[in-house]
C-alpha cells in the first residue's frame, strides 16, 4: 500500500537522519538486529507496547527492521543512537505512522537500561522539531498504567484529548489508554 503525504510518496521518500540533544535519530539498519531483539524480548518494554509479542518469536527483530526499510512501509522508523555522545548504538525506537490531512501517529520505546534518563523526551523532542512528516497534527497514545511516558508527551507540548482502549499482544488483552494531541506550527 503507498500512502502520500505532501506531495512524496512512500515509495520514493528518503527517511532522514535527525539530530538531537544527546542522540541522532537514524533509520534502523541490519546490524540493529541482535540489540533490538534483546530489547523488545524483555517483559516489561513488550507489555508497554501494542505490537511487541512476549515471548519474541525468532527472526520478529529481523523481520520489523526489514518493514521499517522497505519502500512500501506505512511508517517510518528510527533507531535512536547515542554513538556520537558516548553511548549504544540503540538506545531505542520512535516511529511516526502517517494518518491523513497532515497528520501522523508518533510512537517510542526506550530500552529499559535507559529509562529515566531523558533519552525518550530528548528523541521526541528532536523527531517533533524536525517534523520529517510536515505534519499539521500528531497524535500518541500510551497505557494509561505508564505515567512516565505520558510525562513525555505533555512535556512536549501535547494535549490530553480522552481516554481509550488498545489491544496489547505481550499482554494479550485490551489496556486502558490515554490519547494525546500536538498542533504544529
């Protein structure tokens, strides 16, 4: 399926490498396997996801960052790299899903050896000034039982908009969420 939106499809689009406060923001590659599997398998990072299976079945790691690469993808994700400023070459993920009408969907996960440490603001910081979707609007959603990634939102400028649910795979069961909004511009 190709989508567009400004006037740059999916299949001819060019995903660009965004710089950040302590981080860059750069399309996952190959050598991303081996980390983001080890990653995505642990609990707790899967259960905070809508998508992420526990257990991780084998070749899941290999098999998303293929999607993320391919020309057809409906999403463009971002391996969140600390390698310039001292740290992994994976500290986690970010990911805007293109709606329609200048809107996207932002999405994150932070590797559970770097949470609480601003790495998850700092790429939605730099993801949202760099607005690679010229978007008008993004929105999020997060499991109303992580209050730390709200915080993230709401100190990026996003708006609480209401309540909702959404189906958890690691979970197997609909979690209670809560939904965000963001004006650009």
């Amino acid at each position: 399926m190709s989508y567009s939106y400004g006037t740059i499809d999916a299949s001819t689009r060019l995903q660009p490498t965004i710089p950040g406060e302590r981080l860059v923001l750069r399309p996952l590659r190959a050598l991303d396997a081996p980390l983001l599997g080890a990653y995505v398998g642990d609990r707790r990072l899967a259960e905070g996801t809508r998508s992420i299976p526990h257990p991780l079945p084998k070749g899941a790691a290999d098999a998303f960052i293929e999607a993320a690469q391919s020309a057809s993808r409906d999403e463009d994700v971002w391996a969140i790299d600390g390698t310039a400023f001292g740290s992994a070459p994976l500290l986690g993920v970010i990911s805007l899903k293109a709606l329609d009408r200048g809107q996207s969907q932002i999405g994150y996960w932070v590797a559970p050896s770097y949470w609480r440490g601003g790495i998850a603001s700092a790429a939605v910081r730099a993801l949202l000034d760099a607005n690679p979707h010229d978007n008008a609007t993004v929105f999020a959603e997060v499991f109303q039982d992580n209050p730390a990634s709200a915080r993230v939102l709401t100190n990026a400028g996003f708006e609480y908009i209401g309540d909702a649910e959404a189906w958890s795979v690691a979970r197997g069961r609909s979690v209670p969420t809560w939904t965000y909004l963001r004006r650009m511009g």
